[in-house]
C-alpha cells in the first residue's frame, strides 16, 4: 500500500497545538534504558499545567522503543547509507515517545499516526523487500575446500566487562560526545572490540577516560 508522508502531522506540529491549548502545559520525558548502546526506551508525560506536574497526575503518557541499528543500510541502488537509528536512536525514541503521549491526549489529528511513525513503517517495509528468503547461519554451513567460515564467538569476559565501563562513559559524555571521541581513536563502535585484545580495550579505555575527564572540566 502506498502513502504520501505529507498526509500525516509531525510530532513537532502536535506539541505547537498542545502548548497553544495549554500554555502553562509541560511535556516531561524519562530515559529509562539500561544498555544505551543497545537500545532506547522513554515515557514521556504531558501535564496540562505545574500543579499538575507537581502532583504528579499526568494527562496522558506514552512510551517508546528503540534498538539501535549497528550496520549501515542498504537501499535498492545498493549504496549504504545511514538509518535514523544508525546515529540518533536515542533522540527517535525520545520524540516517539511524546508522539504517542500526545496521541493519548487527544492530538492524534487526523486520527493518523504521525508522520515518523508512518516513515518508520515504510522503513522497515523496505527493509524487509531487501531481506534474501533464506538467511543462511555461518554455524551450519558446511565448509567448502577454500573456504572459511567465520562463526560469531561469545565475547571474553574482559571485553563484558571492558562494554559495561564504555556504557557508564557514555552515560557521561552523552551520545555525540562518546562517538566523537570514540572515532578520534580510531573506531567507529564499541563492538569492533569485541576480538580485541586485553592491551587495546585498556588503551581505548584510558583514552576514552581522558576524554571524559575533559569534558567534565569544560562544564
């Protein structure tokens, strides 16, 4: 089925009609991920005013998910480019989540969906359309004569431990800081560790500490 984007509301044009009926109205949004390298999860509440807010009787709430996408797509010409959830599946989430807060209180307009909502259904539409039939496991192919076949190992135990001290500097740094500094030494995600040795993550880590050091004294 097709449909043209420019039928359904923003997000953006739902919040102005909100404020515009509420001017006192607030729209409070909750981090509530756990692995924010993974994924994002939000709740957004809508107050219609501060006395609402302060006794915490919201006029509607909403929630979202979303899971980071850590490769590159590939769209039909079969160039990669990068997905919304490549880069910023916190801020997508984040404004997922009060799309559908506003939604709850009435601000659905059209009685559509909005728009991002509608561009994440045509997303994974043609995500599918490139999918092949048959995804083949490396795990149960038999090897040919030439071959290699490379199987996805468990990670190490320093490396588990190495991701969950890079998790709490990214909590810190905040998403665009952290992969900043990640790129300046030389990698573009905390998984291209993951064969690393020992050596390497504590040098990554010292880097990424120092970074993280220097940040705090420019606040």
């Amino acid at each position: 089925m097709k449909f043209n984007l420019e039928d359904y509301e923003t997000v953006k044009s739902r919040k102005l009609r909100f404020y515009k009926d509420y001017p006192d109205g607030r729209i409070v949004v909750q981090n509530l991920s756990t692995e924010p390298l993974e994924y994002a999860l939000f709740m957004a509440s809508i107050f219609k005013n501060v006395k609402d807010q302060k006794e915490n009787c919201p006029f509607s709430t909403g929630t979202a998910l979303e899971i980071r996408d850590k490769e590159l797509s590939v769209a039909r010409s079969g160039a990669s480019y990068e997905s919304v959830n490549f880069l910023s599946w916190t801020e997508n989430c984040e404004e997922s989540a009060v799309g559908r807060a506003l939604d709850n209180a009435g601000y659905s307009g059209n009685k559509k969906p909005s728009r991002e909502e509608m561009q994440k259904a045509k997303d994974f539409v043609d995500r599918q359309k490139k999918k092949p039939a048959e995804e083949t496991h490396p795990e149960k192919q038999l090897a040919e004569p030439g071959k290699t076949i490379i199987v996805d190992k468990k990670p190490s135990p320093e490396y588990v431990i190495f991701r969950k001290q890079m998790v709490n500097i990214y909590t810190s740094l905040g998403e665009k800081h952290f992969f900043l500094r990640l790129g300046k030494l030389g990698y573009e995600h905390v998984e291209d560790l993951k064969t690393a040795s020992t050596e390497d993550m504590d040098k990554v880590l010292k880097g990424m500490l120092e970074g993280e050091q220097n940040e705090t004294n420019d606040r």
